[in-house]
C-alpha cells in the first residue's frame, strides 16, 4: 500500500494515478463495510483529482502551443506576409 501522505505537486502523474485508484478502491472498501470513508481519503482523493486534472490540461495546452506553432511554420510566405501586413494597418490606423 502507498503512503498517501505526500504532496501531490512532487511526485509524477504515474504515481499520481496509481495513488488515485488505490483511495477509489479504500473508499470503495469501507462504503462496503458499511463505513463512511474516512474524511482525510476522500479529501486527499479530491486533492489527487485536482492535480491530475490540471497537469493533463497543463499538457493538451502544451501540445496545442507547439501544434499551432508548427501549423504557422507551415504557412506560406506570402499568407504570413499578408496577415503580418493586415496586423501593421491595424496596428497604424
């Protein structure tokens, strides 16, 4: 069994994940004992969900950036020559 007191902006997504599934199934555990799950797992599962959550959002903008940088290095000259053209006037009006 993991230690889940750690802080989960140190550690990696793997053993973010991993530490995630092992909370669901505690959780899982005591509500079939009958048990409310204990308030410092389903706090540390919200905390885990968070993170997760923002690193993949954190990740698909970063794709998204380095996708739209390539997709503008693909561009004809004279499209980025227009467009930067287009932006001056605005820019001078």
């Amino acid at each position: 069994m993991i230690n889940f007191d750690f802080d989960p902006r140190d550690v990696n997504l793997d053993t973010l994940i991993l530490a995630q599934a092992e909370l669901k199934t505690l959780a899982e555990g005591y509500q079939a004992n009958g048990i409310p799950a204990p308030e410092r797992v389903t706090d540390k599962l919200a905390v885990i969900g968070s993170e997760i959550t923002a690193r993949v959002k954190a990740d698909r903008q970063k794709r998204l950036k380095m996708l739209k940088a390539r997709e503008a290095a693909l561009t004809p000259a004279d499209e980025q020559r227009k467009s930067i053209q287009s932006e001056i006037a605005d820019l001078e009006k």
